[in-house]
C-alpha cells in the first residue's frame, strides 16, 4: 500500500490526476473506472486541463463507473451520468459509446447488473479504479453490511449516506433511497486501485480503513487486500 499526505485538496487532486493520466499514456485503450461525489471533481478539472494542453488523449479509452442512483434518469442534473459528463466525459476525446455508468432507471435491476458485470469483464477488467470513500467506509455505494457483495448489485442507502447527500438535492426526501453499484470483486479485480480522501472528517474513516480489522462493517477496509493499493489524503 502507497500512503500519499497531500498538503492540500488542490495538490491531493493533482497527484491522482497525474496517476490516471500516466495510467491513460502508458495504456491508450485501457480500462478506467471512474467515481463521483465532491472528492474526485479536481481530479477530473486537472485530467481536463491535461487533455486541453495536448498532453492526455482519451480516444482509445473505455470508462466505467462504480455506481448510479436507482429511478434518476440519466440527464437528471444529480444524476451520476450527468455528473461525469458535467465534470470530465464531455470535456475530453472520448468516445462517447465507451462511456459506461450503471442503469439505476431500469425496471430489470437484476439484467442490469449481470449486464454491466458482463460489459466490464469484456473490456478486460478495469486497469485503474479511482474511488473516494463515504463516511462510513463505504465504496462506490458498498454499504457496511454482514458480507462483502461480489459483483454488480443494487442496495438501500444507509440513513448517513442519504443524509450526506442531501446537500446534493432540494430536500432530503428527493435523495433516491436505492442505488446500483459495482461489487467489491469487481472492485478487488482492478489492477490498480487509486482512494482519495479529502477532509478533516474522513481521516477517521480512512484510518480505519486502512489500518483497521477487514470487515464488510467497513468496505474500505477490503483494500488492505489489494496488491496494488495508493491512497491519496488531504487533512485539509
Ligand atoms: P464525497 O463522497 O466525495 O462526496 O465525500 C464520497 C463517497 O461517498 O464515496
């Protein structure tokens, strides 16, 4: 594991940046797995620029992404299609058909699942999943549970992950309460996995991930497993 301390969001933004994009140089038509929430949004504005001074080409790439909420259709402004379009997909050369984020608007939730297990594993696996972690150890919407979930599957929002993403949302009552979400497998099985982790309220988190039991209590913690593992922090 690679423990990276950032001085601040702007450098711990640009650290990740400079990971994915060596990641994208030496592998032009890999496998990205991308994540939303406020974390990653200054990676993604960096990758932007890159792509923007010619020093990063997308046109090769495929990206998936860990997670959607179930009933948002996908130009739904809190939507997380729309997020990743708002803040990287359509700001950069990729092809938009090699764009991958979950259905969660879909009455055949199981197909999608199996479906979406089905399309990444047909790319080649993920080369580099990038996450950011919930406050309760939770990756993509990996929720602390009794077992850690294999593959692509739906979930119920826990009250504090719903609570956290209010902010998202007019009012609390908007937040879906299910989501689909990429398994911890499918999570495990990428060949390089970045977590960036910004905030004096997520070091407890991240501390606990990374140097405490591995339980399905926290997902995170599943992550001391991974081979290839670099954790990127800002207290800030
Ligand atoms: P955040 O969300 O980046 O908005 O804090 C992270 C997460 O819930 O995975």
């Amino acid at each position: 594991m690679n423990i990276i301390k950032a001085s601040s969001y702007e450098q711990m933004s640009r650290h990740a940046a400079n990971i994915i994009a060596a990641q994208i140089t030496l592998k032009p038509t890999g496998v990205i797995g991308l994540a939303t929430g406020s974390t990653p949004i200054g990676t993604y504005d960096r990758l932007v620029e890159l792509y923007q001074q010619g020093d990063l080409d997308f046109s090769g790439l495929t990206t998936v992404n860990l997670d959607e909420y179930c009933g948002l259709a996908p130009d739904h402004p809190q939507s997380y299609r729309y997020f990743m379009e708002e803040y990287l997909l359509s700001k950069v050369n990729v092809a938009p058909e090699n764009t991958h984020v979950p259905s969660g608007n879909t009455d055949d939730i199981k197909a999608e699942c199996r479906a979406y297990d089905e399309l990444i594993k047909a790319a080649g696996g993920i080369d580099l999943q990038l996450l950011g972690i919930g406050h309760n150890g939770h990756i993509g919407f990996n929720e602390p549970a009794d077992h850690f979930p294999k593959g692509t599957h739906s979930v119920s929002l826990k009250e504090g992950t719903i609570d956290a993403n209010t902010r998202f949302f007019e009012s609390r009552d908007e937040v879906p309460r299910t989501a689909i979400t990429m398994g911890i497998k499918t999570i495990m099985d990428a060949r390089k996995v970045l977590l960036i982790a910004s905030g004096a309220e997520k070091m407890a988190i991240v501390d606990n991930a990374i140097n405490g039991p591995i339980t399905p209590e926290v997902p995170a913690s599943i992550l001391q497993l991974h081979p290839d593992l670099t954790v990127i922090i800002c207290e800030d």
